[in-house]
C-alpha cells in the first residue's frame, strides 16, 4: 500500500501543480508529500518532478509515467464502483445503434426500462440496418447480429441466433419445398438486393461446410419487416432469424424449409471501438441486456 500511496501523491502533485496544495488536501504538511515523492523516485531510480520554489512539473518521463498512472487510478476506482453496493451510478449520455427490425422489438422497449432503472442517462438510438461506421460515427455501442469483420471492433455475445428459411404454406403448396440449397434457383427469394450483410447471398452449409448461395426474385428490399411481410403473404421464400418468425412458425402460419444445412449459430453481439475503459453506462447497458436475453422466457414472451 506504501507504493499505491506513492502514485496516488505522484499523480495529484503532478496535476495540481505543488507539493501544498496535496499536503493541504490530506492534512500533512508538504515535507511529507515531498519525502513521498523523494522515496518513488530513488524507488524507480528516475527524476519523475521538477522542483522550483514556485511549482513542481513533471520531468519527460515524469509525463509517461503520469499517464500509466491515471489509468491504473482509473482502473481501480471502477473495479470498486463495480461492485461498491454504494458505487458510482451510471449517468451521461449513450449514443446506441440496431438493426431496424431487431432494435423495435428487443432493444427499443429494453432502452425504455434500463433508463427508469438508471435515471442520470440518456440514449439516442439509431434503428437502420446499415452498418454504422461505430468509430467515427461516435457510437458507444452497436447492437449487430453475426460475426465481426472489424478488427478495430470489440464485441460481447449476447445471444444466440438461428437462422431460418421460410415460407408460407400458401407459397410451398403452390411451388413445392425445395430440398437442397441448389434447388433455391427455382424459387422466388426475398431478398435486401444489394443492400445491407445479406448483398453475398443466404449462407447454408454444403458438404458440411459455410457457403454463401446467391439466391434472386421478383421482390427485394431494404427492411426486414417487409421481407417478413411477403413472406407471411405467400410472395416468396425468406431467410430471417428466430427472434423474428419464431412466433409464426408455431403458430403455423410459417414453415421452415432446409432445416438440415442451416448455417451455424449467427449470433448477437454487442459492438465498440476498442479501448481499455469503457464507461460505467455502457457496461451497465452491455449487462443489461445480457442478462434480460439469456433468461429463456424472454423469447417466448416477447413478439
């Protein structure tokens, strides 16, 4: 604890610019602050201060070791805010982007809730199914569905994720279910076109392994729900997830086809630049919605 004491006088000596103002603070005198700060530098055998009778500056490795030490202070003072019952409360401002199909139904009335749990934050929520640019667009944290292709991109798995193919039973009556994902290139598809993750096709697995199928049709759009619209219209074959059809799929008024050479799991991620500390509102929306997704009756409860 001596040396912990040490960069804790180290840094604010070094910030405030004296040895008083420190000693004044803690309630000693400033020979005390400065045997302290005497004692690191013979420690680490480096001038860390420039000492006048005016003001104390730190030296140039004073200035690098400065750095490293307000992180280190950083990282503690949040580990015990993380779990201080008393701790700092989350507050400021959250800037959160989702799928537009998606964010409606699990992230949107989740936003709702997480703020009357935590009142000093506000959120502005994106809903679009582009991919956001999350580091110049000053985004804190990005809702995606599927594996990162960012390396500058942190991401936290929420929740698993199925993908499905389905069509009306209207639909499989009138042109017969397709057998194997060759077969996809006589059907009509329900596509995003060119726009959005799904521009390289519908991903299943052939000979066991991952491959992206180009699928086509008279209908495509840019909006999930439209997808999902003609789908349950009879217009078309669609690959949409679970969180979405699951509902109509026992209630029959969708069938899925293909079962068998689905892709693995596409899960759903929580997404942000890369960077040591993220702020307690963040990590506390992160857990948040980790928590409220993996109980089991939250899927079955929420359409």
């Amino acid at each position: 604890m001596d040396h912990f004491k040490q960069i804790e006088t180290f840094v604010a000596v070094a910030t405030r610019g004296g040895l008083s103002a420190v000693a004044a603070v803690e309630g000693v005198s400033p020979g005390v602050i400065g045997r302290r700060m005497d004692a690191l530098e013979q420690r680490l055998g480096v001038k860390l201060l420039t000492r006048t009778t005016r003001r104390v500056t730190p030296t140039f490795e004073g200035i690098a070791f400065l750095e490293d030490c307000q992180r280190i202070l950083a990282d503690w003072r949040n580990a015990e805010a993380s779990v201080s019952l008393g701790g700092v409360k989350a507050s400021g401002h959250l800037n959160i982007t989702a799928p537009a199909g998606f964010g409606r139904r699990h992230v949107a009335p989740l936003v709702a809730s997480f703020l009357d749990a935590n009142p000093e934050v506000s959120i502005s929520l994106d809903l679009a199914d582009r991919l956001a640019d999350v580091v110049n667009e000053g985004i804190d944290l990005a809702v995606r569905i599927g594996m990162l292709d960012d390396s500058n991109l942190v991401g936290i798995r929420l929740a698993a994720n199925q993908r499905v193919i389905v069509a009306s039973p209207h639909y499989l009556d009138a042109h017969g279910t397709p057998l194997a994902p060759a077969e996809l290139a006589g059907h009509e598809c329900l596509t995003f076109g060119n726009y959005g993750n799904q521009a390289r096709g519908w991903q299943l697995l052939v000979d066991g392994e991952p491959q992206w199928i180009r699928v086509s049709g008279s209908l495509a759009c840019n909006d999930g729900a439209v997808l999902h619209d003609w789908a349950l219209a009879g217009r078309g074959l669609a690959w949409r997830s679970l969180w979405e059809v699951g509902e109509d799929l026992r209630a029959g008024r969708l069938r899925s086809v293909l079962d068998e050479f689905a892709a693995p799991d596409n899960a759903i991620y929580a997404v942000f630049a890369q960077r040591r500390l993220l702020p307690l509102r963040v990590r506390a929306f992160v857990d948040y919605l980790k928590n409220t997704y993996a109980n089991p009756t939250y899927w079955r409860q929420v359409h």
